[in-house]
C-alpha cells in the first residue's frame, strides 16, 4: 500500500510541474512579451535543438502590428507544421534508416496588406495532402483570422505550408 501511495504521490508531482508549461504552450509568453518574430525564432531554435533537422529562418523585420488572435494562429500553424516536419522524418528514419527530411525553411513576410508564413521541409513528401486532423485544425484556425492556408506535397519534393493573413491597409 506504501508503495501505491508513493506511486501517486509521484504521478501527481510531475502532473503539477506539467500544468505551467501547458498554460504557458496555449498563448507562450515570449509571445505575449517579445512578439511574433521573438516566439517564431525561440520556437525553431528549440524545434532545430530536438529534432536535428537544420533550419533557416526568413523573417521581414518590422512586420504591420497585428492582434493577439492573428499572432497565436500564425504561431500555432508554424508549430504544429514543424510538429508534422518532424513526425515525417522520425517516420522516414524508421522506414529507410535515415532522415528524409534534413532542412526546414520558415519565413515571414508582409507585402501589400497581407503577412504570409510559409515552413517548407526538404523530405519526402507525400503526394497531395492527406487532410488529417492536424491539416484540419490548421484550417479551421485559418478560417478563423480570414486567412488562407495553401498544403503542397509532391513526392521526393518536400512539403511546404503557406498561411497568407490579409491585414487591414491601416495596419499594412
């Protein structure tokens, strides 16, 4: 009995020191403090340091002042795209013993009223898109800023997802 006790003493200590990391991953503070541009490069950074995959980041400084809905969904798109990158690498390391996917490309850029962030990886791809959940909720988080979110794969050419954001030409 002891040792059950402990057992859930133990479960409930790492569920407790889980609960801010996901409050801070449903709106990041370096998102809340720094900005889009700061959150997108922390997130890379952090995505090149656990994946292995080398990433290059293109981002326009200065970009049009956008609200706190447009800049979570812009972020969680990238995010869950690098999520998705490197899945399919894990994937091609099983299937064929090593990373198909060895590069990521992430820009952001703002021309004539509209901020466009596209990730683009150098794997496998797959042919046209699968719409699985994750393709889903990017969508749906698109629709929800009037944005429009364009999934390109063709096979042994990579991957590339574009989110282009029209802004309003008083904040352009």
């Amino acid at each position: 009995m002891r040792g059950e006790l402990h057992q859930a003493q133990e479960i409930t200590r790492e569920s407790l020191a889980e609960v801010p990391r996901l409050v801070r991953r449903l709106r990041p503070g370096v998102l809340e403090d720094l900005g889009l541009v700061s959150a997108l490069t922390s997130l890379t950074t952090e995505f090149a340091a656990h994946t292995g995959l080398r990433v290059v980041r293109h981002f326009d400084t200065g970009p049009p002042e956008l609200d706190q809905q447009t800049e979570l969904v812009l972020y969680r798109v990238a995010q869950e795209t690098l999520t998705n990158a490197a899945r399919h690498a894990e994937a091609s390391r099983v299937e064929a013993r090593h990373a198909e996917a060895s590069r990521v490309e992430v820009n952001l850029r703002h021309t004539d009223g509209t901020v466009v962030r596209a990730v683009a990886d150098d794997g496998r791809g797959t042919g046209p898109a699968r719409e699985g959940a994750g393709i889903r909720g990017m969508r749906e988080r698109a629709l929800l800023i009037g944005a429009t979110l364009d999934v390109i794969s063709q096979p042994r050419a990579g991957t590339r997802v574009r989110l282009a954001v029209p802004v309003p030409r008083e904040q352009s």
